[in-house]
C-alpha cells in the first residue's frame, strides 16, 4: 500500500504526517493523534459517532480518507472546549439538557450541532432536530438532546431553561 504525506491543522495545531492510501479519517484521529473522543460506531456512516469537522462542516469520520482531510482545518470533540476549559456552547447545553447518558454518540452530536450553531446566524430547533435523525442514540431517548437542541435554537444555554423548561 501506499504512503501520502499529509498536512494539517487539528484543533488549532498543525500536524503532519504519512498515512497510508486507505487509512480513514476516523483511523487516523483515534490511533495517530490520540484524538479518542472520536468513536466507531458501525464504520458505514449511519451512527453518526465518528462526527467530526472539517472546514467547519460535519463529517463523517469513517467515511473520509484521511489524505482527503490534507490541507484541512479538523475540529474533534477535544478541540471543543476553551484552552481554558470553558465549555463550548453545544457542551454547555448538553451538559444542561442531561443530554448525555453513556456518551459514546455524544462527541458526534456535539460536533453536529457545533458545525450547525458555528455560523453567524442561529439554527432553528427544527433544523438541529433534523440534524439528529444522523445520530443512534440507545440509552437517553433523545429528549435531552432536544432539549440542548431547543436552548441552543433559543439562544438560552446557561440560563438553566434547557432543564427547567423541559420541552418534552
């Protein structure tokens, strides 16, 4: 198999290194960088735990090569939070919301929505509810995701509506 030299900047870092032809992103970020928030879920694109962002778009990590991701600025769920430890919004409302229970397909949600919530303008509760018809969920029932989704679609995370306001 074949090498490539790739280039690129991982949560804030430039990095390179040589991978082979075949390796996925998900691979890469997991065994290479050590990045473990990134999870493997059914490595086919449909769970939606290997959610990571390139360019400031969701995608999926299993389904990238990582020489596709050369020249790239990746963002995994490490790279969330603050140097400081300030949580990012998206955890923030999570963290509100319970909407986390086992948290092995919490990164992959919180890099959806983070890639949702990023621009300048607000995503609707509609639009970050569609976005997690993307993600299996076993353990929490959804709801306080929706209740994140709703708080971050309000624009209220850290008021404590996204728990006080239930929404179910």
């Amino acid at each position: 198999m074949s090498d490539h030299a790739i280039d690129l900047t991982l949560n804030g870092q430039r990095r390179a290194a040589t991978v082979e032809a075949r390796t996925s992103l998900a691979d890469y970020l997991r065994l290479d960088a050590g990045c473990t928030g990134v999870h493997l879920g059914c490595e086919h694109g449909v769970c939606g735990a290997c959610t990571v962002m390139v360019d400031g778009r969701a995608v999926r990590a299993c389904l990238m090569l990582a020489v596709q991701a050369d020249g790239s600025d990746v963002t995994t769920v490490e790279g969330l939070a603050a140097p400081d430890g300030t949580f990012h919004p998206v955890q923030q409302a999570m963290r509100e919301a319970h909407g986390l229970q086992c948290g092995f397909c919490t990164p992959g949600v919180l890099m959806t929505f983070a890639a949702l919530t990023g621009g300048e303008d607000r995503a609707s509760e509609d639009s970050l509810v569609s976005a997690m018809s993307g993600h299996i969920c076993r353990c929490t029932g959804y709801q306080g995701i929706r209740r994140a989704a709703k708080a971050l679609a309000e624009g209220t995370v850290g008021s404590g509506a996204a728990v006080v306001g239930g929404g179910e």
